[in-house]
C-alpha cells in the first residue's frame, strides 16, 4: 500500500470511527447498539492500525530513495537487502560524478524491483506524474544477484536529459565504472571490444545517425517505461559504441566536461564545440583512432564477439554474457 492509499484509508477509518460515536450519543435507551458500535469501533480502530502497519512495510524509504516490491512477494528482509543496495549503487554513483541525487528538488528517486522480462534482467527509467507532481521511476527486474543497467538507469534519473544519446553516454559510462560488467551493452566484455568487431564488419553507425529519440536506436517507445525492441542488432551496436565514445571523453576530458555537455544540451542541440573545442565528427574520428591503436591489445576479447555477432546478431549479448560468466 502506497503513502496516497494509506492516507486514503485513514481517512476512511477516522469517518468510521466518527460515525461509530455519534451512534453512540443516541441516549440511554440504545444499550445493545451501544454494545454493537463499540465492538465496530474496536474493530475500525484496528483495521486502521493494521492498515497503516502495511502502508509503513509496503515500501521502504532511504537516504534518496522510496523502494518498493512491485511483484509483491519479497520478504521484509529481501527488499530491505534490495533497498540497500540501491542507496550504495546511487552512493556510488553520485561520488563518480560528483553530484548530488536532486531529491530536494525532484523529491526521492523511485525504485520499483520487478520479475525479469521474457527473462531477461534490466532496468528503465521513466516519469511519472502523481498528485499533478513529475516523479523520478527507476524499475529494476531482477531476482537474485547484482541487477543489470540499475546504474545505468539511476544515472539518467540524477541526470534527466532528454537526448538518447547524452543519456546513454553517461549511462554505460557509469555502468561500466561502478555498475555490473554483465550489463548490456557490454554483456561481461568491454564496449571497445563491441565496437571494434562493429568496424572489422563493417557495420559501423555513425553517432550522427543516432537521433535524440529511440527510432534511430531500433527501438520504439510504448509508454510507461516500456520500450519495444525493433532490431536488436542495431540496439547493441548503438549503445556500444556510445558506451565506447562515452568512456572516451571520460578518459580524455574528465567527468565536469561531460556533466557540463548535459546539463547546456537541457537548451542547446549537442553543443559539442562549445564543451569539448571540437564538433562531433573530429571528437568521433579522435576517439575511433584511439581505440584502433589500442585495438592490438584486445585483439583476444574482440575476436570472441566478432565470432558471436558474426553467429547471430540478435543474440550476441545473451551468448557473450555466458562466456563471460564461465572465465
């Protein structure tokens, strides 16, 4: 039970308990009516405790965060281990980037943990709007062990942006450094390791193609944080090389750069010169040059996943995910 349902129910329970005592007012002569409202009204009063008992237990509120069971079946035990996990994740990643969670001005960052999906363990971020108030929603679908893209989707919540690209970037950044490295897109490898296999095929995309929606990313948006996935192929590629690009600038230009990238794109379109001295096409040619250099050094892991998308694009993540986990 939510803060807004349990309120409702008190609300509920005090008309209950109101009405009980006028009945009772009635005068001497309501003896056994008397009796019966005084059993109703211990009655109330205790619906109304345990209500507000389940209210308190049905989410658990941290420093940053209201986290919450939205399957229903955790334990108190379970979700306040999950509760806790989050807030050191969110730790985490506010010390990464130097910032702070926005929860005075936004109010606390939702975390909703959910069964995984057609099982597979991921993460969104989406808002919502209750009580005429936009809140922050992270949703987590996991069930045991470290969740997947929970960094990635807390970093666009305390950085809200609206270009798919900055949020990306930003996002495997943080997921590679202090999140999971089974998340996608870097499925237990490195997202140089995608995006130079993406360039020994050929099949490169060009960050000007990746538009600040999800259509250029093969992906549509279908509302309330869910997203169809239209060519999964496509996807990982998109967000590897993002993640590549974003670790990039990480290296060369440091966190403050890229925060400040963010925060001018809420008003300007990619104002890449303006942040970085550079546009997008040198910045992009800067980086591919980097990493061919370096390339020879990861000649071993790129081999893998070029052999697991040449295979099957669609499932290469899912299948680098097992190589990884058995090394």
């Amino acid at each position: 039970m939510d803060s807004l349902n349990s309120s409702c129910f008190s609300k509920v329970c005090l008309i209950i308990l109101n009405l009980v005592i006028r009945r009772q007012e009635t005068g001497p002569d309501q003896k056994p009516l008397i009796r019966g409202t005084i059993f109703v009204s211990i009655l109330a009063a205790g619906l109304c405790i345990t209500g507000l008992s389940q209210a308190s237990s049905g989410a658990i509120e941290t420093q940053d965060l209201i986290v919450s069971d939205a399957t229903g079946k955790l334990s108190k035990d379970h979700l306040k281990e999950s509760a806790d996990q989050a807030q050191a994740m969110l730790g985490r990643i506010l010390t990464f980037w130097s910032a702070d969670s926005g929860a005075d001005r936004l109010g606390k960052i939702r975390v909703e943990f959910d069964v995984p999906r057609r099982d597979v363990y991921s993460s969104v971020f989406y808002w919502e709007k209750k009580d005429g108030r936009r809140i922050r929603v992270v949703r987590v679908f996991k069930s045991e062990g470290s969740p997947q893209m929970m960094a990635h989707k807390l970093t666009s919540a305390v950085f809200p942006q609206k270009d798919k690209l900055i949020r990306n970037m930003m996002g495997i950044l943080t997921e590679g450094h202090v999140g999971n490295p089974l998340t996608f897109p870097m499925c237990g490898f490195s997202s140089n390791d995608w995006v130079l296999a993406f360039l020994e095929m050929n099949s490169y995309i060009p960050l000007s193609e990746l538009g600040p929606d999800h259509e250029s990313w093969g992906m549509e948006d279908a509302g309330g944080g869910r997203l169809l996935i239209l060519d999964k192929a496509k996807q990982h590629k998109a967000y590897a090389e993002t993640g590549s690009f974003g670790d990039y600038l990480f290296k060369t230009y440091g966190t403050d750069k890229i925060k400040r990238l963010q925060r001018l794109s809420q008003e300007k379109n990619r104002p890449w010169q303006e942040v970085f001295g550079k546009g997008l096409q040198e910045l992009e040619a800067n980086w591919l040059k980097d990493l061919r250099t370096t390339g020879e050094t990861r000649r071993g892991n790129m081999s893998i996943v070029l052999n697991l998308v040449k295979s099957e694009p669609g499932t290469a993540c899912s299948q680098a995910q097992k190589v990884a986990s058995r090394k």
